[in-house]
C-alpha cells in the first residue's frame, strides 16, 4: 500500500468518519486498513523537519514538533519516548509523593489503553524508572499513545531519548576523539621548578601568579566525559605523588550497547580521549617529569565515564550523565562539576539531573558550544543554555575579542578563556598515554580551565558559597559589570579571581 501522509491520513479519516453508522463491512474495513497502515516519516525524514524547524526558530525543542513527528522520531528511536512528569519544574523527588505516583501511573496506563497490542502489560512497556528524576522511559508503538499523552497537563515534557538526529555538519565536533599524542612546540609553554610544563594560555590569565596563593587543595571537582585514561599514570597511580592524601576517583555510568534495555556498564576507563584531555586540563598534577600541570594540579578529581563521545546524541549517553549528574550531587566532596559536552538542543532527562545537581549547591560549568566553521554559526548549546549551568567558551590570543576557529558564541555565554594562538595551536595538555603531550581546544579545554579556576578560588575561601565563587569569578573578569552580548563577562583573571586584588 502507498504511504500516505499524516495530513491525508487525518483526511480520509475525517471523510470516512461523516458517512451514516451503517456502513458496509467493506466501508469498517477500510477505515481500519487506513489507520493500521500510518507509517512513520524515516529518520532522514525526521531530521530534516527538526532542521526546517531549526532555521525557522533559531533552535529546536520537542515541544514544537506536531504529534505526528514525534511519534515517528520514536519509532525511529527504538519505539523509546522519555516522559517527565509532575508540575512545572518539578524535576526530581527525594520522596515521591502519592500524586506524582498517580501521575506516573496514569501515564502507563495511557500508553496500555492506546496500544494496539491488548496483551501488553506494564513490564512490557516500562522501560525505565529513574528513582529520583520524575522522568520515565516508555515504550510506544501506536500514533494515538503521542496524541493521547501530549493531552496530559501534568507531563512536562516527551522527548524520543533513542532518537538520533542524522545531519553530521550539525553533530561533528573538532574536538571529540583522539588518543595520538602530538609534539608541542617550545614556544607553546614555560615550565616550573619542578620541572612541569605549564600551557602558554595558563600565563594570559594569570593561573601562574595566582598559584602563589592556592593550588585547588581540598576541592573536589567532577568531571562527567568520556572517563580518564587507564594508560595515563599522572592521573592514576601518580596522581598525589608530589602531595600525599590527594585522590582521583573514576566511575562509569555508560553502557556501550545498541540495545536500550542493557544496564551493564563499560567502566570508567577512557575509550577516545576526550575526557583524559578535560580532566588533564583540570587537575595533572604538579610533576618532576616534563609532563604538562593542570590548572587546580592539588584539587581531588571524580571523573565519570558518562558518554562515549562529546555529542549526547544516544540513548545511553543520555541516561549516563543523567545518572553521573545524580551521583555527583549526592557526594558532598565534590563543589564542582565540568561538562565538556552537549547537544544543540534540550535533552529532558539531562536537565532534570541538572537542575537535582544544582539544588544540591554544586557549581556547574558547561561547554558552549564547539564545531566545524561551517556550523558554529549557532549559539550557545545545551546544557550551557540552561540558568543552573556557566557557559564557557574558548576565544583567540589577540586584543580584539574573536572566538576560536570552531567555537560559539551567544548572549547565554557567561565567560571566555584564551586558548589559540594565531598559528591555531590550541591548549598543550597531558596526553592519553604515558609520555604523551596532545594539544586540547575549543569551548571543552575553556570549560575544563574555568571549573580550574573555581576551584583555586574556592580552596583559597573554603567557606565560601557557590553564589560567592560564582560572583568572583565575574568580578575578575574584562567587562564585569557589563555583559557582553556574544562573550559573556570576558577573560578570567585568576590572580584576582583568587586574591580579590584590583577588584
């Protein structure tokens, strides 16, 4: 049978439906043939509605999509819808109550009721209960489960979590996978007494200087990425070598599957490079080997394999940093969590764990966005988008304020770091492997300094609230107390972000 349209479909229907109640069996038996028939768009089909839609606003959210892509989205998505639920707002529940519990379940009986399949039961279609984010995970099949629920006013959101948007110029990173180490130039570094080497950019924002005063000790800073590298011993065995008592702790969140119900874990351990480039960045330890220092070289780390790569465009990737998210609220050793990672647009889940982490006084910094020249035309993306989260990104060594060859900009940016050069050298930062350097850029190596930052100013005022570091940083940085529209407050002075001299 031909394909027909959603807009046809409805159509026929509403032509079919006018017709006296005493139709020829003939007549019943096309109605049925045409609804069972509906096929859905094809996932290139999908993707170049949400690019229309895309150009048209700006941006994307699921909100704005008709019941009809929604649904196909799904379908092309493992049959998988994401479903928050409760009152605007309400996120996360520590003890749910019995009207979230109602919700919840009026939900699944919605999606029971409007199955075509009368022998599904609720194990069936119930993929996933988060226990705290009042989101859950169900499976669809029919049309009429999305029109039926999208007439629910206490679900705050459906999004189809196994979706994968197919546009590649929109999703490639330049500064996703790599695990080759690279020669630095010598001109693309100092080096300590010790012997360490220290980032040519570490000296534009005075990190150098501002170490005579705090180092990061006694911070903990999360770092939720592509994990660390088990083949790097400076952010393993020797990781507080120079400075007993200092930990790194690694977990994994991710699982590496094709199949949406596996809950088996791939570890922590770092599979692209990504997240030892960002946790390098953050916390290499102050070394007698020639090896480059991180910004906070005496901060604890807690790094989280969460995703496979920097674009959370999976099902698993999703709900891996959600879960990271969760379990780095709950530890009260870490203040800080970086995000070197995103999505061009809302992802549901991700920003109720966000917004758990947040209420739990964790300080939140997010990448803002980084790719090829041909799309970094858009603004800032998510999760950087979000008021709980501090959007960074990365901007050249000049006078004259101009970011990065792959970086975004846009008025949700709250600060910059300097982090290439006009050879387009970027960052130089402790590589995958042993003795390895490799160069690190974009908007993820500002985010990784920045959460280095906070930590220098937060060890050097231990008391001191997240409201309070967040305003320093403001405080130090170029255009504080104005806000420039594409740049955020500018370049962090961290000598004065740590001291609060010339202020």
């Amino acid at each position: 049978m031909k394909k027909l349209s959603f807009i046809s479909s409805v159509m026929v229907l509403a032509f079919l439906s006018s017709c006296t109640t005493d139709e020829s069996p003939i007549q019943k038996e096309q109605i049925i043939e045409v609804v069972t028939h509906e096929e859905p768009l094809s996932a290139i089909e999908v993707s170049n509605q949400i690019n229309t839609l895309f150009e048209q606003n700006g941006s994307f959210n699921w909100s704005q999509a008709s019941d009809y892509l929604l649904w196909s989205a799904a379908i092309n998505g493992d049959n998988i819808l994401t479903i928050g639920y409760g009152n605007e707002g309400e996120s996360f529940s520590t003890n749910r109550s019995n009207e979230l519990i109602q919700i919840k379940d009026e939900i699944i009986k919605t999606v029971l009721t409007t199955s075509s399949d009368t022998s599904k039961k609720r194990e069936d279609i119930l993929l996933y209960d988060d226990p705290i984010l009042n989101n859950i995970d169900v499976i669809i099949t029919d049309f009429n489960s999305v029109v039926e629920l999208r007439k629910n006013n206490q679900i705050r959101y459906i999004e189809p979590e196994g979706f994968t948007f197919s546009n590649e110029n929109l999703e490639r990173s330049s500064s996703g996978c790599s695990q080759s180490g690279e020669t630095i130039s010598s001109s693309d570094y100092g080096t300590l007494p010790s012997g360490a080497k220290v980032p040519w950019n570490f000296y534009d924002h005075n990190i150098d200087d501002a170490w005579a005063y705090s180092t990061g000790r006694g911070i903990g800073v999360g770092v939720i990425d592509t994990g660390v590298s088990s083949k790097q011993s400076y952010l393993g065995s020797k990781f507080d070598d120079a400075y007993s008592g200092r930990t790194i702790s690694k977990y994994g969140t991710y699982v590496d599957s094709i199949w949406p119900w596996k809950t088996n874990t791939d570890g922590p351990d770092d599979k692209c490079g990504h997240g030892t480039s960002a946790s390098a960045t953050i916390a290499a330890p102050n070394n007698t080997a020639s090896q480059f220092v991180g910004v906070a070289y005496e901060c604890n780390l807690v790094s989280y394999r969460g995703t496979s790569d920097v674009v959370l465009n999976g099902y698993h990737e999703r709900k891996g940093v959600s879960k990271a998210l969760v379990e780095l609220g709950d530890r009260n050793d870490v203040k800080i969590i970086s995000m070197s990672i995103g999505y061009p647009w809302s992802i549901g889940s991700i920003k109720d764990a966000i917004r758990y982490a947040y209420s739990k006084n964790k300080l939140i910094f997010a990448a803002g966005g980084t790719s090829t020249d041909f799309t970094n035309w858009y603004g800032v993306i998510f999760p950087a988008t979000m008021s709980e989260t501090v959007a960074v990104t990365g901007v050249e060594e000049q006078t004259n304020y101009q970011e990065c060859d792959v970086c975004h900009t846009g008025s949700d940016m709250d600060f910059t770091i300097i982090m290439e050069r006009n050879n387009n050298h970027h960052q130089p930062v402790l590589g995958f492997n042993n003795g390895d350097s490799s160069y690190f850029g974009g908007s993820s190596v500002a985010t990784a300094v920045t959460a280095g930052i906070a930590a220098l100013v937060w060890s050097e005022n231990p008391t001191w609230s997240r409201a309070q570091v967040l305003q320093r940083l403001k405080e130090s940085s170029e255009f504080y107390p104005s806000k420039d529209g594409d740049f955020g407050y500018g370049n962090i002075d961290a000598l004065k972000a740590v001291t609060g001299n010339g202020i």
